[in-house]
C-alpha cells in the first residue's frame, strides 16, 4: 500500500442524505411537462429510491407544453381548482409508481420539491408515507394539520442555489 501521509487528498462536502434526495427530485423536475412549475418528488426506503414522479399529463394525453395551460388562461391562483389542471402532481405520480410495479412504499419517506397540495396530502397519508420533506412551501399550508393528526413527520429543506459538485 502506497504512503498516503504526504498525499493531498481532495476533499469536497458531502452533501447529508436528505440533500442528497432533495437534489435528485429536482434533477426528477426536470422532466416536468407543466409551464407553471415543475416538481418533483422521490419516494426512499433506507436510503434507496423506491420511486420517482414529476408533474405532468396522464400518460398518452397531450400536456400543457402542446396545448398550453388552461389555468393561466383562466387566471387560476395556485392551489386553487386543481381540477381544471390536466396535469398529474409529482407526489400522485410517484405513488402511482408504486402502484404499477407492485412496490410497497408503506414507511417511507417522500422528498418532493414543492410542499403537497391537500389533495396529495390525502393520498400520502393513506399510502403510509411516514416522513414528508419539502424544499418550497406553497402559501396554503392546510396540510401541515393533516400530517399532524396522522403522525406524518414534515420539514423543509432550503437548498437555496445549490450545485452539483464534480470532481474531475
């Protein structure tokens, strides 16, 4: 084995396992389909990604990219007739995931960029999710009494202006 005492060892800071999952359901945003936001979200068990989700249409329908959104065109504040949107949530989509490939994601924990919608919040309560972290909270914070009375932890991660860091 080489001496390593007089070797300079690059270092750099390791980001913490809920940076680290809250940096990847950004990078899962990415692939959003809606011109409003994009969001994403991971669901994760000891450390290992379950599944993942980002907003957007159901699939084989047009989204808002081909036919523009109908909830700008209709002045809709956020969080408000989540109806009218054609868009699937990220939080919905990643439980979906579970769903389709028969993956438990009972006692999980699910890093979405943005804090659930009730709609969401109602779901990832029945689908046991135990944890909640979110980097952006929307202003209706409704949800936050849902998770209380059901046991589901939540907090916010701000990861204001982070990067990715390569080493080369």
């Amino acid at each position: 084995m080489p001496n390593m005492k007089n070797k300079k060892i690059k270092t750099h800071n390791r980001p913490t396992w809920d940076e680290y999952f809250m940096k990847l359901a950004w990078l899962v945003a990415e692939r959003s389909t809606c011109i409003r936001h994009h969001v994403g979200a991971i669901i994760v068990k000891d450390k290992k990604i379950l599944t993942t989700g980002y907003n957007g249409a159901a699939v084989g329908l047009q989204d808002c990219i081909h036919l523009g959104c109908l909830r700008n065109t209709l002045n809709i504040p956020s969080g408000q007739r989540h109806e009218i949107c054609r868009a699937i949530h990220a939080e919905q989509n990643a439980i979906i995931q579970g769903g389709y490939h028969g993956t438990s994601i009972k006692d999980t924990t699910l890093y979405c960029t943005h804090s659930p919608c009730i709609l969401c919040t109602k779901m990832i309560i029945n689908a046991a999710i135990k944890k909640v972290v979110t980097d952006i909270e929307y202003p209706d914070n409704s949800f936050k009494e849902l998770f209380s009375a059901a046991g589901v932890k939540f907090f916010t991660l701000k990861l204001d202006n982070f990067s990715i860091n390569r080493l080369l």
